[in-house]
C-alpha cells in the first residue's frame, strides 16, 4: 500500500471551511486543504495508525480486529473518536 500524503485536513489543528478549504486554529489563517502542511502538523489519528489495523490491501481497506467485531475500514479513515484505537 502507497504511503497516504498528509493533508491539512489531515491535522487536529484544521476546522474545515468546506471541501476546498479551512482554518488554521494556530494562525487564524485561510489553508487550502491539499496545500503544504506546516512544521506545527498534529496529526489525528487514523485507522492505519492502529495496532488493530490489520491486512489493508493495496486501496488501503484493512480489517479492524479492536472492537467486540470485526470490521472493514480504510486506513485513512479518522479514528479520532473510536473506543478501540491504540496507537502503534
């Protein structure tokens, strides 16, 4: 599986504007959303960066074996808010 580029939306510091664009909660700024990310970048957890994120194929979709069922996900879906995710 091709490593996934990071993007702003990709950040915890991002509050999207709409599917284009949003705002930099460090600098009030207006960010483009496939723009360069910056040296502040957080990044918010995502099922690839799960331990339990397992078998993905070559589009990224993996098995998740972290919660009382087993699930296919993408690996770049945000994780952010899941009861099973440990970070790897």
């Amino acid at each position: 599986m091709a490593e996934l580029l990071k993007q702003h939306n990709d950040c915890d510091n991002f509050a999207a504007v709409d599917v284009t664009k949003g705002i930099c909660r460090l600098t009030n700024e207006l960010v483009l959303i496939d723009s360069q990310i910056c040296v502040k970048f957080d990044a918010i957890p995502k099922c690839s960066g799960c331990s339990f994120f397992q078998h993905p194929d070559k589009e990224g979709i993996g098995t998740c074996t972290g919660l009382q069922k087993e699930y296919w996900t993408a690996a770049n879906y945000n994780a952010a808010l899941c009861e099973g995710y440990v970070g790897k």
